[in-house]
C-alpha cells in the first residue's frame, strides 16, 4: 500500500492495522535511498564521496505523519527489543480503528554491517535516541523506554559501513538534532 492509499485508509478510520518495516533505504533494489534512509547515510543513489556526505535530507518522521491523522494508536518498536513490539502489536491489533506500527529493521547489507551485530544495532539506535521507543494513544505520548541519559550517536554510527565518512562536525550535527528531536518527544510525554 502506497504512502497515499495508507493516509486515505488512515483518514476514513478503516478498522486496519499497518505495520512498517523501516530498513531505511530501499534494500530489494540496490540499496537506494528512500525518504527513510537518514541524513549522511551513504547508498548507490545518494553516494558519500568528495563533494557529498551521503544522504542529505533527514528521514521523514513517519509515525509522526501516522500520529497527526489523529487515529487511535501508533507505536514505534524494534526487533532488538521482542516483548516491546509483541505487546504493540497485539495492542495494534485490539484496538478499534486505524492503528500504525513504525519498525526498525536492520539491514546488515545496506547498512554495512556485520550480521551477528542486527541486535546490538537495534539496541543501540534505541539506546542513542536515533530510533526512541514510544506509543500515542488517543493523541496521547508515551515513552515506552526512557533513559535518564542517551548514548552518544557515534556509538551507533560508528557500527555502519554507510556512515564511515562522516566528519566529526557531521556527527555533532546529527548528535544535537537527535538531542533535540528526543527532547521534544519527552516533552510530550510528559
């Protein structure tokens, strides 16, 4: 289902539950970027080199998109943490009307990754504030984790392929919009 099939279905109320896999690019096709691949990740279409650091748009914020058509229930989850995103999905599938459930998919081979790493790679997206953790129910936020301090982005970053270009000034750029970005969502959380 395309992106305006899904807002239609979200907007009418269908009783339906649509469950992203977000391995940010698209993988099945050469590994391209998409609106989801993040800023400064490097892929065939959007290549780091001498005059580009990659992706140069910043991932479009889709459970946000889910959440501002007003439905019942969105979740983000990730495969790193199970019963998290089994208690989401049940709870996707329980509740009356459009429900949507945001997933983060590691990709060893987009990412550039070592595969023995897909768990540690969910965890620390999640630990590092790139990929929080949260429910909005009834236009309500919840933090479903929240960590008294996050873990640098480098941490995280530093595990790909795709972001082994990236300066340190980059870093700081990315590492202050998730700062930011994780700071507005606890905020409506509160």
């Amino acid at each position: 289902i395309g992106l305006q099939a899904l807002s239609g279905a979200l907007e009418r109320g269908h009783d339906l539950l649509y469950i992203c896999f977000d391995n940010e690019a698209y993988m099945n096709t050469g590994i391209q970027r998409s609106s989801a691949t993040p800023f400064g990740a490097s892929t065939t279409t959007s290549p780091a080199g001498k005059k580009s650091i990659g992706q140069r748009t910043w991932k479009k914020n889709m459970p946000a998109i889910a959440a501002a058509h007003g439905i019942p229930y969105v979740a983000t989850a990730c495969h790193s943490y199970p019963f998290d995103l089994m208690a989401k999905v049940k709870k996707g599938l329980e509740t009356p009307g459009p429900a949507y459930i945001h997933i983060l998919s590691v990709c060893p081979t987009g990412w550039r990754s070592a595969p023995d790493l897909s768990v540690r790679l969910g965890r620390l997206a999640v630990e590092t504030g790139v990929f929080p953790l949260y429910e909005v129910e009834g236009g309500k936020y919840r933090l479903s984790i929240d960590f008294p301090k996050l873990r640098p982005v480098e941490d995280y970053l530093s595990l790909q392929g795709r972001f082994r270009h990236l300066s340190p000034d980059t870093i700081k750029e990315i590492q202050d919009r998730v700062n930011r970005e994780y700071a507005q969502l606890k905020e409506k959380a509160e």
